[in-house]
C-alpha cells in the first residue's frame, strides 16, 4: 500500500507542478440557450434536432441562425457550416429523404457567398453546390414533396412575376415548369404549405387573390399548380391588417382533415379564434369544439401519434380556460386536455413546435421563462407538460458579471446584470458556495432593480453594493446599500435619499471609512461632484473635502496607498476647476497631492488602479497616450507620477478606444494578470487576458489559447489561489461552461502546496476505510474541503471537528484543504 501512495502521490505532484495556471479550475454553467429568437425547428430520423431562427450563439457558443443540437440539447458539433454561416434571419427548415436540409428565410449569404434567400445543406452543415436557387425576397415555408421536388412559398416573385409567392422546384434548384400557377398569388406573402396524401397542395397566408381570382387567404392546388375548385372556402378568413398573417400554420390529420392556425377570428362568416379544422372539402368540421376558441394568436400546430393536437403560440386562454400561457394540448374533439399541465406555462410567443419519436416536445420562440425557470428561447417538454430534465440547454448565469467577492468563509457574492442562476431567478446578486451551488442562506428577496457595478467588504463580513439601481427588496435604494452578512439590508447604514446618479466604485479605509466614487453630483440633497467619504453609519465624513466644484465627469476607480493618500481614475478631465486628465492623487483630507505629477496625464478614461508591493503605480483604463508619449492601456508609474521606463509594452494592447484594460491582478512573484476588452498585445492575439512579466513582456507559460469571447470586467484571486473571472463572455478557450463566471486554476490548491507549517496539521489512520482523524497543534481550523483527483469539490465543511466520516467515498487519492488561522495547508490522503 505505501508503495502504491508513493506511486500515486509522485504522479499527482507531476500533474499539478505541470498543470497550466491558465486553465479553467472550475465553471458555473454555459449560457442557457439562445440570446435570441428561434422560429423553425426540424428533427432528423436520427433524433438531432435542426434549430433555426434570428440568434447568434447556443449555450455560449457561435452559431448564427441556424445550429443541430444532439437529443440531449447539446451543441452537434460534427454539423459545421465550415466559415460565418448565414447573414439573416432563419425562418424554415425541410429535410429531404437523403438526409439533406433545405433552409429558407431572409439571409443573402452563406459563409460570404452569395445564397440568397435559400440554400441546401449536406449533412454535416456544408453547402450543396448542386443546388442552384435563389429568391429576390423572403422565404417563409419549404416543402418537400415524395418526388422530391421542393414547394417553396414567401413574399418573392419568380421568373419575371409568373410563380409570385409560390413556387416548385425540381430537386436541383431549377423551377419546375409543369407547376402552373399563372400570375400566382397577390400582394403580401404566402405563410404556410401543406401537401395532402393525394399530391394536392394547401396555401395559406395573407394574399387577397390567386391567378386572378378572389380567394381569402386559402387556396387548394393541384399537383399541377392550378385551382382545385373542390375545395370550397366561401369567404375565407378575414384579416386584421395591425396582426400577423390570418393564416401562419396548416397541418393535416392522418384522416385528410385539415387543421389552421392563425390570427383570424372567422371563416367564412362562422367564429373561429385562431384555430379551425376544416373537411376535405372545405368546410368546416363541427365535430371539433370551438367556443371561444384562443385568446391570442396560433402560430404552430404538431400532432401526436395518439392524435392529440399541440398548439403553440401567444395565447393565454382557450374556451374560456385561463392561464394557458401559449401553450396547450387538444383532444381530437378540439377539448381542452386538461392531463397536458405546463403550470405557468411561457411567459413569451411559442413560434414553432417538433415532436420527437419519444413523445417529448421541442418548443421555440420568444420566450426566456418556463413555469418561472429560465428557458431561452428554446427547450423539451414531457408528454405530461414538464420539464426534460434530460434536455440541458444550459445552466450557468443568463447574463454579465461585474463584480465578486470572497468571504473568509469561502462562500462567493456575484454580482451584476444577473437574472437568473441554473434556471432560478435572482435580482443581479447572489451568494454560491464554493462548488458553484446557490447559498440558499443568503436572501435578497427581490433583489436590485438594476444592475450591480461594485462590491466592496467590511472586516466584520458585510458587504457595500454599488450601481445603477434605485430600489432593493421592493424599497427605494438610490445606488449604494450595505447588506448584512446574510443578504438582508443593514439599516444602520442610514444613506436617506442616496446618490442622484451610478456608483462605480467603493473602497473601505482601515479605519472602516467608505470611499464612494462614481456619476453622481449629490448625497442627500447636497452636493457631492462625483467623491465622497462615507462614516461607517452612512453619514459625510466631512474631514474628508475635494473642495466644492470637484471633480467635472465620472470615477471609475479609487485605490488607498499604505501612506493613507489616495489614488483616483476615471474619465474627468478637472479637479477644482484645474485641468487633472485622468487621475489624480488626494491627501488623506480630499485636498490634491502635489508631489504627485501626472503633467497633461491620459488621452482617455483610465478604469482602474493597482499599487504593488514597493510602492509603484499600475493604471490602465481606455486610453493610448500618457504624458503625450505612446502607452496604450496601461502605464507603470513611479510613486512620484513620472513614467517606470522598467515596465516596456511596446506596441501595447489594441488600438482603439472602445478597448481598455479593466482590472488586473499583480501577483506575489511580481507578474501581472490583464483583464479587459482588447485582442492584441504588441501585435499578437490576446482576447481579453495576458499574464505579463514584471518587464512589460508576455508571459508564455499562461496559456490562454484563444481567450475569452468576450470582454471581462473583473477579476479576483480566491482563497485557494485560483482565479474568479467575471464578465460578458460566453466562452473560454472555446469551453461553453464557461459563461460570465470562470475560475482558473492560478495558484491554486492543486498546484501550490504551503508547507510553512505542514507538520502542525496531520491526519490519521492514512490510508483510511472509514474516519478520517484531525490532528492540530496550536491551530485554530476554520474551514476543510476536500477534492478529488480531477480536482472536484466533493466535501465542504466550516463546522469542524476532529473526525470527517469519509465512508461514502470511493476509494483513490484525495487532497484537503485545510484553512486555518495561520493560513492554507494541503494535506492528501488514501481512501481504502
């Protein structure tokens, strides 16, 4: 057994010691869903599913209008269009018996070439050069015959006005000649098509005529293209010029009846709200049961194998039944099925269903809820209405962090623009445990308003919120608010009627007092140009006076030095009616540090400040130009302001303004962690982070890959020596789990062992079976975490003894982190 520790224990000390303090140490979810709307969906014989619609990434990654999920609602990722895919809008989708998949709507280009209006896809995603169509306007519906020829209808006009909104295509493209429609149909489009078993073709839309004849809405056609006369609409549908198409979906029923969704409210001068079934004839069936019929709009009608009728829309009633929020299951009678429970149902359009072969539901639409769980715009319903929970469409933050925090117990505050959380909803703050799991124990209520821009924490575990919010928990809470250690307000820290505009940050002295600096011009009533010191109850601290014009534009940072003097940046460009461009430097009384001469300072708005060890001053931010010389984002300063000629960045980062470096980390061995909004250091791609040397130069051994997707907005070590990232991405090094909130490994647990003090902890028996004894000299445990070997939280405990019951493990190497008041130790051990 020891020879097998040994083995093991060098084996794991390689791995960590080789380990890339770059790569992800633990994630928090991908994006949930899409960020936008979906409106056609089609399953393949195989069960993936095609998903097309006006979005432009899944789950966090990059997939304009149109991707194939696996059955589990994974991304597919052997469907690659092989370039930038379609520049519009997705709005039908028709697979051919081969396996090839026709897609239609408003797109021009595919992969940057001229596609217009629609395309065929082989298989794996990539364009079918056989064939060779194109429309001059929008495609809204493709159908593909038995034959397979292609029925293709829209807002187009063909071939010099003959084949006007409709037309049949042979199957490589090319107008199929013996489909006649003469003059086709009127102005406005053609919605919906559907071919009935005899070859006959139903029309709908909101055309007025076909071939010159009078015919609202409806039309049946023969396989040849002309008028079949034996379906008899009357007077068709009537139409609201203010809604949708009267008509926008028609499916037909294994008996030849044919059922219609839409925005109409009669047929043929009988009351029929947004959805009839008619004869084969035309006429309609009285057999199925319409009273009042839907209260909103029907823009999608799927059949079960039990024929059972699901409907999908922007309704939120039926035959006088309420609550059914845009989505309901007939019976073949047209009764309501009350055993289809949805609860809340949608809380937006349903634009498009599938029925997979298992009975579940795909639905799309506008919608971002579900019964109050977070559902972007796409997920899988059971036969009963609930929920798939097999179907993972993604469960990390819906949206921007800006700002976390780290208590000495581990736990983690998140704050921002966030909604909601593994599909719960929270009001732009939440509390996680260190697995990434919501802490249940801190309650907001109903949160902020709007969203967080700054955190700061008190010593006794409070926190000061800052940003864009103006009520908390349903009370008014003007842009500043300290909660107590369990998310509830502190009402001792009395702010009265708060800021008149955003706090962007807050920085507490040692003697507890707050600095707050932001947009806003007053405090209470009285005015405050941008800085203010707050007593620890919320009061002005009036020793502190930047006189009484201060500053003229925003604060974006402000950074205490050891001397107590205090570094401030942001977008000004005068202090006291004086010219300071940038930043400036204030006694401990709010007066202006002289000694401290920044000359004509920055070009653009500096966003943060960071002071190392020895005294000397990073400030980096939006700007290229410091003291006039080129130093783009970020500069090194002496403690007097002059230039640290030491810390070279050449080229520097991006070029442009709307770039800028937002936060970094400066790190014991005197390298610098660089988050922010850019894609080039000194001329080589770097998205959104680099790891520089104390010289100026990149560091390569942190390897970032390809970085992140987007901007990152702040970032922090934690406890453990990892690294907690927040921002606007989506990806990381192209990893999907990894949106808004990302940790890195940095000096982690798993790569960085304290053995100051190793000896004075110990466990025993080890290896164990069954209970782990602790044994502690001199040492007060706070906390202990255990991880497996891939590096997983799987125990946590901050009530600690001296016996862990470890039975429930299996067995193989473990590591635990024992946080004490002398600090962190790392200790492994064998379960048998």
């Amino acid at each position: 057994m020891r020879v097998l520790f040994l083995f093991i224990f060098i084996q794991v000390t390689l791995l960590c010691n080789a380990q890339n303090q770059a790569d992800v140490y633990q994630n928090f979810g991908s994006y949930p869903g899409f960020d936008g709307s979906v409106y056609a969906s089609a399953i393949q014989s195989d069960g993936k599913i095609l998903v097309g619609g006006i979005f432009y990434s899944y789950r966090g990654l990059s997939t304009k209008f149109l991707t194939r999920l696996n059955p589990d609602g994974s991304v597919d990722t052997s469907f690659s269009f092989g370039g930038s895919g379609f520049n519009g809008v997705v709005f039908s989708i028709d697979i051919q018996s081969d396996g090839k998949i026709l897609v239609g709507g408003a797109f021009t280009t595919f992969n940057g070439e001229f596609a217009s209006r629609i395309i065929r896809l082989n298989p794996d995603g990539s364009k079918d050069t056989s064939f060779v169509a194109g429309f001059n306007s929008i495609v809204h519906s493709i159908v593909v015959q038995n034959d397979g020829k292609i029925l293709v209808g829209g807002e187009f006009t063909y071939n010099n006005g003959i084949g006007n909104r409709l037309v049949r295509l042979n199957s490589n493209g090319i107008i199929d000649v013996g489909f006649y429609t003469g003059t086709g149909f009127s102005i406005q489009s053609v919605r919906a098509i559907a071919l009935q078993t005899d070859g006959k073709i139903i029309v709908g839309g909101d055309f007025q005529s076909f071939n010159g004849e009078v015919v609202n809405k409806i039309v049946r056609l023969n396989s040849n293209g002309f008028r079949d006369y034996s379906f008899n609409t009357g007077t068709g549908f009537n139409y609201n010029s203010l809604a949708p198409p009267p008509i926008i979906c028609i499916t037909i029923q294994t008996d030849g009846k044919i059922l219609i969704g839409g925005t109409f409210s009669t047929y043929n001068g009988v009351f029929r709200d947004g959805i009839i079934r008619l004869n084969i004839d035309g006429t309609i069936d009285s057999s199925f049961n319409i009273e009042t019929g839907f209260s909103g709009n029907v823009h999608s009608i799927k059949l079960q194998t039990d024929g059972k009728i699901v409907v999908g829309g922007d309704f939120i009633s039926y035959n006088n039944i309420n609550s059914i929020n845009k989505i309901a299951r007939l019976n073949i009678d047209g009764t309501f099925d009350n055993t289809f429970n949805t609860q809340g149902g949608f809380n937006n359009a349903v634009t498009c269903l599938s029925i997979q072969n298992d009975g579940n539901i795909i639905v799309g639409g506008h919608f971002i809820s579900y019964d109050g769980l977070l559902q972007n715009k796409i997920m899988c319903i059971t036969p009963a209405g609930a929920k798939n929970e097999n179907f993972n469409t993604g469960s990390g933050f819906d949206t921007f962090v800006n700002a976390t925090s780290q208590q000495t117990d581990g736990k983690i505050i998140v704050a921002g623009a966030i909604t909601n959380y593994k599909g719960i909803p929270e009001k732009k703050i939440i509390r996680l445990h260190t697995d990434g799991t919501k802490d249940i124990t801190y309650n907001t209520g109903t949160g902020f308003n709007n969203n967080v821009r700054c955190i700061a924490k008190q010593n006794d575990g409070k926190v000061i919120v800052g940003g864009e919010f103006t009520t908390f928990n349903g009370s008014a809470q003007n842009y500043i608010i300290r909660l107590n250690t369990d998310g509830t307000k502190d009402t001792s820290f009395n702010i009265g009627t708060g800021f008149n505009n955003f706090v962007n940050t807050i920085t507490i002295q040692n003697d507890g007092k707050i600095l707050v600096g932001g947009d806003f011009n007053l405090y209470k009533g009285a005015l405050e140009n941008k800085i203010i010191r707050l007593n620890s109850d919320g009061t002005k601290d009036t020793s502190f006076n930047p006189g009484g014009a201060g500053f003229n534009d925003s604060i974006n940072a402000i950074v205490i030095q050891n001397d107590g003097k205090i570094l401030v940046g942001g977008a000004f460009t005068s202090f006291n009616g004086l010219q300071e461009n940038r930043a400036i430097r204030l006694n401990n009384d709010g007066t202006k540090d002289t000694s401290f001469n920044l000359g004509t300072g920055f070009d653009s708005s500096v966003q943060g400040i960071a002071v190392q060890s020895d005294g000397n001053i990073f400030v980096f931010g939006n700007f290229n130009n410091f003291k006039n010389l080129l130093d783009k984002k970020i500069v090194r300063l002496n403690s007097t302001g002059s230039r640290d000629s030491s810390f070279n960045t050449g080229m520097g980062f991006s070029n442009s303004y709307v770039d800028y470096v937002k936060s970094v980390i400066i790190q014991n061995d005197g390298k610098i962690i660089i988050v922010g909004a850019f894609n080039s250091y000194k001329g080589l791609v770097e998205n959104n982070i680099i790891r520089l040397n104390s010289d100026g130069t990149k560091d390569t051994s942190f390897d970032t890959g390809i970085g992140f997707n987007n901007k990152v907005n702040c970032i922090s070590s934690l406890n453990d020596g990892s690294i907690l990232i927040g921002g606007n991405f989506t990806s990381y090094k192209n990893l999907i789990d990894s949106s808004f909130l990302v940790a890195l490994n940095g000096n982690s647990v798993l790569s960085n062992d304290s053995f100051d003090f190793q000896n004075d902890v110990y466990f025993w028996p080890n290896p164990t079976k069954n209970n782990l004894n602790i044994k502690n000299l001199d040492n007060i445990i706070n906390s202990i975490t255990i991880y497996n070997i891939e590096g997983k939280l799987i125990y946590e405990n901050t009530n600690v003894g001296t016996t862990i019951d470890v039975s429930n493990l299996t067995s193989g190497l473990y590591l635990a982190k024992i946080v004490t008041e002398k600090g962190t130790i790392t200790k492994k051990f064998i379960k048998e």
